[in-house]
C-alpha cells in the first residue's frame, strides 16, 4: 500500500489529546519519505477528485504554470488545493512557475504533423503568413542566421534556417507533431529583450495575486534578474516569497555561484537545459548543480521528463526510475512531475510512482557516510554547529526524529541541509513557514501553538511522537530549538529525550 506522507496542517497539546492516530487519518503515517514531490497541474489534474488524489498520493507542493491557463483558472485552482488541504489536515504548498522569455506556437493552433524535407515558415502571432507555424511573443524571436537549428517541443521536431525573414523560413530535419503551446528554442540565440520586461512584471503581478508559497523564475540568466524579480515583488507586498532560480541555459550554468547567493531555491530545469546545451552535457551540469545547492545549503529541484512515459502509460521505464533514483542519491531535494501530472492519462498514479521510488532508494542511502562528508558544509557557528551535532547523536541513537522548534524555518532547514536518517518534525507556529519547509528534505512540519519554553516544547514533542506513532517507549528523541527569546534563527539548544 503506498504511504502516505507525514504532514500535520494544525496540531496542539489540547488537540493531541483528544485524537487518536489511525491508519485511515490522511493526516498520519508512520513511514517517512524524505524527497518531496512538486506535482504540476494542469488539464488532466485540475479538478478536486484529481488534487485530492494527488495530495493522498504524496504531492507536497502544487505547482501552476502561468505559460499555459488564464488568470481565473489558477485563481480558481489555489482555492481549490487550499480548501482540499484544509479537508484533509495538511499542508501543501503552491509553486507560481513566471514564464521568461520564451517562444511558444500559438495556443488554438491546430496540430501540424512534419516530415524531414518539408519546408516551413515561422512566424511571428500578428504576422499574415498561410501555411506559416505562428510563434509568440513576437518581442522573444531572436535574429537568426541561415544554418541555425530550430528545436520545438524540447526537440520533438528539428528544424533548420534557409532564410532568416520575416517570416522565418525553415526546413525539416526531424519530423514529428507540432502542436500549440509548444516551446521554440533556437540554441545559441537569444531575443534583445530585458529579462524584467513589461510582460514578465504582468507575469508577476499575476503570481504575487496568487498568494503562493514559491515562485520560480524561468530563464534566469544572472544574480540581476533574481534582484530585479524581487524589487517586484516587494512593490506588490510579497517581497518575502521564495524564488527559485531555474537553471536552462549555458549563461545561467556559467553564473550558477552568483545565483545560488541571491536564490532561495535552484531548479535543474533539463527541458530547456537540454536544447540550450548538447543533451550529453545535462547529467554532469545536473550532478554539478545539485552537489554545488547542497554545499551552499540551498534547496534543489530536479525537473523534467522524469516519468515521461506516464503521460500515455501507466507504468514507467527502467530507465525513468533509474534516473529519478540517481537523482535522490546525488542529493536533490526534490522531484518534479510536469507533464505527466498536467496532461498525462495517470496524474495520481505519476505521484504514487515517485513517492514509491523514493521511499525506496531512501532505504538504501549511506547515512553516515553522507554526514561525515557534509561535516564542513555546514556554518561555521553555533547555530550550524549545533544543527550538525544534533544529526549526529540521532544517527548514533538511532533516534526515530529530531524535532526542531522554529519560529523562521531556520533551525529545521539547517538540520535538512546535513541529511540526517532520522526525518525532522519541525514545529513552527506559523503555517506559511510551515508550507515553505516542505520543499526541504527530510523535513516534515507541524503546525504548532506558540511555543514560550522548553519544558513546554519537551512534552510537546514526546506527545506528538506518541500520537502519530513514530516512536514507543525507552526510544530517544533528539530536540534542537532556540532559545525561546524571540529572536529568529538563533539555534542553541539540543536535548534527548528518552520516550516514557
């Protein structure tokens, strides 16, 4: 039977005492899975039978793309998923994706199958071209020369340049199907376009209204548009949300140190990622990616085509599962489906099958081994120190948690950055801190009443870890916090608790 993941929307001591764990509480499970799921919605994902599935399945965090769907759609779509985890008793969080800039065909047009040979225009939306596959926005064509290739679909079909137009003419080199909404991508090519242009600060105006847990920012190519994103953001009043940094193109892969500094999150976006550079380069620069996030301490996303098949099957290759697996093992902090949860025929099934994966693989993980060589990544104080420490004494314990009272998140997210075996039940009193831990490893938050002293968060923790069933008596909880003064990210204290 697939587990269920262990996310608590709102615990307190009163609360504690009145419920009981049960298998059949959507709420509570035993079995912890370490790697989260971002599942993305779309067509075949968005009404509630389909989120609810998906949420008992294991999504952790709704991802809404604003490339594709209207404003009421994603509007409606949030209320749908908040009121659903309200249902259910967890906490799930919503990931805005802002398009960059980015050619896709036409939406409404119809779907155009190629064959090697053919010859076709490209051209811009306003422009009257028969016959012609028509592309937005016309701002993002670049200049083009004859020779130059022209990848659609992430490379589904391949087209190269005899004339540079308008309109564009092209020949066919790979055939298939071109449909709408399909990316454009000509490598090496870029449009003479600021990155925060006019319709990237409608995009986020669009995201912020959303009141999102995390945005992701497509395209970056440097620390200056994160900067640029966020002095939008901070005019909208949501100067505070998260910005994941997604990695497709060589430039952004060249500044990858600068923009993890000014990130708060990194996507290995390998659609993209994968037409931008030559597809032999991507496993490396996606090991380089994740391996540089987990030194610097940043959460990491791996993307893309990682159960492609299930978009018409439902089951995966051995080959997709292999590769989600390298993924965990190299260290990401978590997966995502794509299409195989917007448009596939198996959304929940998609979800099922990752969390399976990685409930397996995290099994098998070289715990120890992982900490020792994490032993000076961590910060250098001592908040790190101690954070460290703490995944060190549960490892030798054996302790079934660590729980980490945090007011920010900070105390539990520098636990995660050390991977330790034990999961970590971070119990923040406030759910939008709640919502972003869950993009970290290993973390599972619990909404919590305000917390005033240690004592009080001692019997909280062993009460919690009684009532869901992670430990039983003479086990030993390891307790990291704070010193209660207020003060966020101060992280000083650490406690075993032996279990009554």
């Amino acid at each position: 039977m697939q587990s269920l993941p262990f996310i608590f929307r709102k615990l307190n001591i009163s609360h504690i005492m009145k419920r009981r764990a049960s298998p059949s509480d959507p709420g509570i499970s035993c079995t912890m899975r370490r790697t989260k799921i971002i599942a993305t919605i779309g067509p075949a994902s968005s009404n509630p039978r389909i989120i609810r599935e998906m949420i008992l399945s294991g999504m952790d965090i709704a991802r809404l793309n604003l490339s594709h769907g209207s404003p009421p759609w994603h509007e409606e779509t949030v209320q749908q998923i908040r009121a659903l985890a309200d249902e259910l008793n967890r906490e799930i969080g919503i990931l805005v994706d802002i398009p960059g800039p980015k050619l896709r065909v036409l939406i409404h047009s119809p779907p155009r199958d190629v064959v090697p040979g053919d010859t076709i225009h490209i051209a811009a939306e306003h422009e009257h071209a028969s016959g012609a596959i028509h592309v937005h926005p016309p701002d993002c064509i670049p200049k083009v020369c004859p020779g130059d290739v022209v990848l659609v679909g992430d490379g589904a079909v391949t087209l190269q340049v005899l004339k540079p137009g308008p309109p564009m003419l092209t020949t066919v080199i790979s055939g298939g199907t071109i449909r709408e909404g399909m990316g454009v991508v000509i490598p090496g090519r870029r449009p003479d376009v600021p990155y925060a242009g006019a319709r990237f600060i409608d995009y986020i105006r669009q995201g912020a209204a959303l009141r999102p847990d995390y945005i992701a920012l497509s395209f970056v190519g440097s620390a200056e548009d994160i900067r640029d994103a966020r002095t939008l953001l901070t005019r909208e009043g949501m100067g505070n949300i998260p910005l994941i940094a997604k990695i497709e193109c060589r430039r952004a892969v060249e500044g990858l140190d600068d923009i993890i500094r000014h990130a708060d999150a990194v996507m290995v976006a390998r659609g993209d990622l994968g037409v931008e550079l030559p597809l032999e380069e991507v496993p490396y620069i996606q090991k380089l990616i994740i391996t540089t996030c987990s030194q610097q301490g940043i959460p990491v996303i791996t993307a893309t085509e990682m159960l492609e098949s299930m978009v018409s099957r439902g089951r995966p290759t051995r080959a997709e599962v292999t590769d989600v697996a390298n993924a965990i093992v190299d260290g990401t902090d978590a997966t995502m489906l794509s299409a195989e949860t917007s448009v596939g025929r198996y959304p929940g099934q998609a979800v099922v099958m990752m969390a399976r994966i990685a409930i397996e693989i995290e099994q098998h993980l070289p715990y120890l081994r992982i900490l020792n060589e994490r032993s000076d990544w961590h910060e250098k104080n001592v908040e790190g120190i101690i954070s460290y420490r703490a995944c060190y004494i549960a490892e030798e314990l054996e302790s079934p948690a660590i729980v980490a009272f945090t007011r920010s998140g900070l105390t539990a997210e520098r636990v995660s950055r050390c991977r330790p075996r034990s999961p970590v039940l971070a119990l923040t009193p406030d759910p939008a801190v709640a919502r972003r831990l869950l993009l970290r490893w290993g973390i599972q938050p619990v909404v919590f009443d305000p917390i005033q002293s240690a004592d009080e968060l001692f019997r909280a923790a062993v009460k919690i870890a009684k009532v869901t069933g992670i430990a039983t008596s003479k086990d030993q909880l390891v307790i990291i916090a704070g010193n209660f003064s207020g003060k966020e990210g101060r992280t000083n204290m650490i406690k075993v608790e032996e279990m009554p």
